[in-house]
C-alpha cells in the first residue's frame, strides 16, 4: 500500500482530521509529522465529536501505530489530557509512539508568544498562542530540548538554567516580567516522566521496518500549503513546513517512500488569524458562510475564533497544489455550498490594473483583487450521497471546473463532516 502524505492546499482547515479518520480504516500508521497543538482537526465518528490537537487522527482504530514524529512540537500537558479525555470518551486506548528526538514545548515557550503578542498589538501575527514560534526558534538555535533530556533530571536542570540566562535578561528588559526558575519549568513535566517513557521509543526503526513490509502509512500534515514559512503568506505563516515534501525528515522516511499526496482543497475558502485573503467576504455574505460552514460554523477547533471566509481561490489552490505536489485532490465541504443560487470561483487576481494567475509574494498578494466566474449552484443537500454518478450536475459541473483550474485529479469528494461521507471517484 505504500506511504501517502495527507496534507491542505489552503489555509489550513481543509478536513484533514475528518479525511484521515476516514482513509485510517486501512491504515496501519499514522504520523504527525509538524506542528503542535495549535491546530485542532475535527473527527466525528461513533465515538462522538473531537477536535484533535497533537493526536494523530488514527486514534480511533485499534490495528493503527500513531507517530508522533520528530518534526513535531510536543506539549506534554496537553498531550496527556488529550490521550485521558479519549479514553474518558469510551475510546479505545490508542497505540501512540513519540519519537526519542521530538523536541518539548516549554513553560517560557507560551510565555514569550504571548508576550510578543501583546507587544506587537495591532501588528500581532494571530498567533494561538501555544508557544509554537519560539519553540521552533529555539530548535533552530539549537536550544530546545529533546523529550528524552527529561529523563536525565541533573543534566537537564543544567541545560535549562543555561538557558534561562538569556530568556530571564529578554523577560525582564523587554517584556518588564519576573524571571523563571528551573524549578518553574520543570514542575509541569517532571511528573509525566513515568507515563512518557511507556510512549517514547525510536519510531524511525518503527516507519523503517513497516516501509519493508509494505505496510499502509499515512503522514499527517497541519495547517496548509499557505502557511508554510518557505513557500506560503510568510509572516503569516505556521513556524514548521506544512508541505509533504518535509513529511518524510519530519516523520523520518526517505522522501521517495512518499508515492500518494493527497492534497485537500477547500470547496471555497477559510483562513484563521492575520495576512491577506483576496476572497474574503466581509458582509452578511460572509457570516451567512462562516453560519453553515464546517460542521458547525466556522469557528477555530483549537481556539473557538471566527473563521475569516471567502469564495474558492483557484489561483490559490492552485499553487498551494503545486507546492504541495500533490498527485491527486480532495475537494472538502462541497455540501456547505448547496444554499447558493450561483457560485463565485476566483479565477485569477487584479494586481495594479494587471490580470495575474500565479500566486504572488505577500506585498503583491496585499494589493490583489479577485476577477470571478459564476457557476450554476445545486441547491440541495448532497451528504447523504455516496457515489459521483448521483451527483446533481450542478455539483459534478462545479468540481470538474476546479479541476481543470488546479490541474490535479479530483479523486475524493467530502460532503459531510461524519467519517463516512466521502465518495471516491474511482
Ligand atoms: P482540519 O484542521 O483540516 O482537520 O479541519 P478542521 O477540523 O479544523 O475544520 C474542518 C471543519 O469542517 C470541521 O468542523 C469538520 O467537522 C468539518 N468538515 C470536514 N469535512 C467536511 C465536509 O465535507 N462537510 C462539512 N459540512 N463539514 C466538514
């Protein structure tokens, strides 16, 4: 079966959560490969509703290895109180291995992201304040520590208090704060040391060994190709590379294992946080959007902020496909548009009186404007639908014009939030 990436072309929000749940009936490992708790993917099944945060989204299946590889950006709290709250629900206890090399989100992580938010104010990035940038900063700087420090309670009371010497002269300069402790960093993770040694192991051997046997892995992706800090709005981007293409260093796979990428696109358009959105939608067209969007409302799963919402962005997508490199697509949420009389596709941008069709850099993205196309809308409800034959022609006619605007395949339609609503084109 092979290695297959499942990664957003968008902003993220693309149902990722609900499409691996789906695909993880088959699945035999499930590898979040970046990222953190910042990014909530919803999964609806029998189980119930959950907005996963750090969990792989192969949870729910008691045959799959969940990974969490060591791209990833570990917060040990949440993580223990996700695991705890699924088993609260009646699920399964989940297999779940942490590779020995995830680095750990830290007390003063959350700290500086908040207190750079707020000194930033009005220019603030929209951050989720998780901790996530200066835990990916330290981790370039080569000052983060790696879960498996924590079992080596001297050393690791050295390399903080190291640490903490440069943190406590910003803490207290820039952001006028007290000063942390060691002691203040350690309290909320010295006691899970016992239960994270049952989870960290090294997966590489586990990914390598399944690679030899042919086994079925999905890589996660968070977020989307647009918030990526290469290719994406940067700065309004995540601080890891959401691309399939880092899939294979952050779960720790060759890159030539990856043979699927099924890039998931948004049947029109929703964006959390700051940056440019050509296709916003403002008015009561907007919040009519945002009210039947998701499956219910378009609201952050992880932070509960009103979802910014356009109409489809196809150059967007289109590009977000392309860096992604994406062998075929998931068109999501396509049941959301069934109220519409007539549909606005984004076909290409107005950039100073100039038509323009390739995604541009931010400052040029800033001054966009969108030229539409309208299609015929369906008017009808198509969740219950399982195959793309009964598929009003409205709704056919809509997904092969996105099609052709993206130039990948459209393989998988979501036209529902449930695990089960998924048709496969063939
Ligand atoms: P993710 O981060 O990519 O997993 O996406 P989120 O979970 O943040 O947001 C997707 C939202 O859309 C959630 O509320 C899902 O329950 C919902 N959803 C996913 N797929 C579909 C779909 O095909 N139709 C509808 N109506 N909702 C969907």
């Amino acid at each position: 079966m092979g290695v297959t990436a499942i990664v957003g072309a968008n902003w993220g929000d693309e149902g990722k959560g609900k499409m691996i749940d789906s695909l993880a009936a088959q699945a035999d490992i499930v590898v979040r490969f970046q990222g953190g708790r910042n990014a909530g993917h919803t999964v609806i099944n029998e189980y119930g509703r959950f907005a996963l945060h750090l969990l792989p989204a192969g949870v729910f299946y008691p045959q799959v290895v969940n990974i969490i590889g060591p791209g990833v950006a570990l917060d040990i709290p949440a993580f223990f109180a996700e695991y705890d709250d699924l088993i609260s629900k009646g699920v399964p206890s989940p297999v779940v291995k942490i590779s020995q090399r995830t680095q750990v989100v830290l007390r003063y992580h959350r700290l500086f992201d908040e207190l750079e938010e707020e000194r930033l104010k009005e220019r603030q990035f929209g951050s989720t304040k998780m901790g996530i940038a200066p835990f990916y900063a330290d981790k370039c700087l080569k000052v983060g520590l790696q879960v498996t420090d924590l079992f080596d309670e001297q050393k690791l009371r050295a390399k903080i208090e190291q640490v903490l010497k440069a943190k406590n002269v910003v803490l207290a300069e820039l952001y006028k704060k007290p000063p942390l402790t060691a002691a203040d960093v350690l309290e909320e993770l010295l006691p899970y040391v016992p239960r994270l040694k049952e989870h960290v192991c090294d997966t590489t051997v586990i990914l390598h060994r399944a690679l030899a046997e042919n086994k079925n892995i999905i890589l996660e992706g968070q977020l989307g190709a647009l918030r990526d800090p290469d290719h994406g709005i940067y700065p309004f981007t995540t601080s890891s590379s959401t691309l399939a293409g880092y899939a294979a260093v952050g779960a720790g796979l060759p890159p030539y294992a990856i043979e699927r990428i099924i890039a998931l696109v948004k049947a029109y358009s929703s964006c959390v946080g700051a940056g440019p959105f050509v296709t916003e939608l403002t008015g009561p067209e907007g919040e009519e959007l945002r009210r039947r969007g998701g499956d219910r409302g378009e609201y952050g799963a992880t932070t509960g902020r009103p979802r910014r919402v356009g109409w489809f962005d196809a150059v967007a997508s289109r590009y977000g496909c392309r860096v992604q490199g994406a062998t075929e697509v998931a068109l999501t949420l396509v049941d959301v548009l069934g109220y519409l009389d007539q549909i606005p596709v984004c076909t290409a941008y107005e950039i100073d009186g100039q038509k323009v069709t390739d995604f541009p850099v931010t400052g040029e993205l800033e001054k966009a404007r969108p030229v539409y196309e309208y299609l015929p809308g369906w008017k009808s409800g198509i969740s219950h639908m399982r195959s793309y034959e009964e598929l009003p022609e409205a709704v056919k006619n809509y997904v092969e014009f996105i099609e052709a605007q993206i130039g990948i395949p459209v393989r998988w339609l979501s036209v529902g939030p449930h695990r089960d609503c998924l048709i496969k084109r063939w």
